[in-house]
C-alpha cells in the first residue's frame, strides 16, 4: 500500500487539517493472474477532529472528475473497481471541506505508485525581466559593436570594412532591424566628413595674412 500526505481546509478558514488516502492495487507485481476486469483503487479518508457524520455522508470520491465514482463508508473508506492500467486523478467532493487531489499511476502488472498533484495558477508565474528578450540582444550588440569597434581597428581599410559588415548582417538577420552595412556606412561617411570640414577650417584660419600697422 502507498499513502499520500495531503491537506484538507474547512470553507475558506486559514486552518489546514492533515488527511490520509492510503491506495492499494488489488494485485502486486509478482501477481500470477490479472484480473480481466481490471484494478480497483482502495483507500481511506479521515478528517482528524471532526465526527464522520458531519460531512462524510455528503462526500463523494471521484475519479478522473467523474468517470468513476464512489461513496464513502461510514469508516471514511472507499473501493473503485474496474479501473484499467494507466493514470488517474484521485479526489474527494465534499461541501464542507476542501481536498487535495492525488495522482495515481497503475502499471499493466498492478505497481500503483500515488503522489499529490500540483496545479500550476497563471496568476502566479511571473514573468522575470531577466534574461532580456532576444530581439533586444540582437538590436544592442550590433550598436556596441558599431561605436567601439571604429575606436579599436583601422575602419579606413575597405577590405576590414567589408568583413565587418559581413559579420555584422550574420548576427542581425532579422528583417525588422536595421540594414547594418547602411548603418556602418553612414557612420563612417559622416565622420570623414565631419574630418574634413575641420581640416579645411583650420587650414583657413591659418591663410589670412596678419596685417601690420604703420607707426
């Protein structure tokens, strides 16, 4: 036999009381026959504190929401026969207390293995901003690479130019982003401009003639 520890609350009280489902397969493993009707589910339930009268006439254990269902006795034990190999969902509808449901896989030769299932709430996954959205990586680090690499290599050679360019598309393929070559190429036409236009001031300030004044 193999219990599952779950927990039951009364209504919507904070109180958690510890129940016991205790499931056991009508044949082991090491079973000469199989019974053609399949397996049953045994088990038992107890709300320490409480009187079984109170609530236990009004519970139901039901399989699989349903497919197979079953009264409790008057001891809080149950049977649901016919079940075929496979996996189910174990529970207890009850108007007065709240039930965990079990999990409970069946092997074709009986091995029953019960563990409580875990529902995952929407509400409850958040989102974390980190690692950052892959199209963001994509649009920065061809920019960093756009502003540090000119500081580093020889961006006046056009064959280094060209590889870089080349690498630059390979890491932005996306077409939503930019044309990286344009970029790459506008960025440096304007700052061989912008060298120019200082060199043709300068070279102006430094033609006008001084003038000299007659004593």
């Amino acid at each position: 036999s193999m219990a599952a520890n779950v927990m039951a609350s009364k209504d919507r009280e904070v109180n958690l009381i510890l129940i016991w489902i205790l499931i056991n397969s009508v044949r082991s493993a090491e079973a000469d026959e199989v019974s053609p009707e399949g397996f049953r589910i045994e088990g038992r339930v107890s709300v320490p504190g409480t009187k079984a009268q109170e609530w236990m006439s009004l519970a139901r254990l039901l399989v699989d929401g349903g497919e197979f269902t079953a009264q409790l006795r008057t001891d809080g034990s149950f049977i649901v026969h016919n079940i075929p190999s496979g996996s189910y969902v174990v529970e207890v509808a009850s108007p007065n207390f709240k039930f965990d449901p079990v999990r409970v896989d069946i092997t074709s030769k009986g091995k029953i293995r019960a563990r409580k299932v875990n529902y995952i709430k929407s509400s409850e996954v958040v989102s974390l901003p980190y690692p950052l959205r892959l199209r963001v990586l994509m649009m920065a680090v061809p920019l960093l690479i756009i502003f540090l690499l000119p500081k580093v290599v020889n961006t006046n050679d056009p064959e280094m130019r060209k590889e870089m360019e080349q690498s630059m598309n390979m890491l932005s393929p996306n077409k939503d982003l930019p044309d990286v070559s344009e970029l790459m190429t506008r960025f440096f036409t304007s700052k061989k401009s912008s060298k120019s236009s200082n060199s043709n001031s300068g070279g102006g300030k430094g033609s006008k003639p001084s003038a000299l004044k007659r004593r």
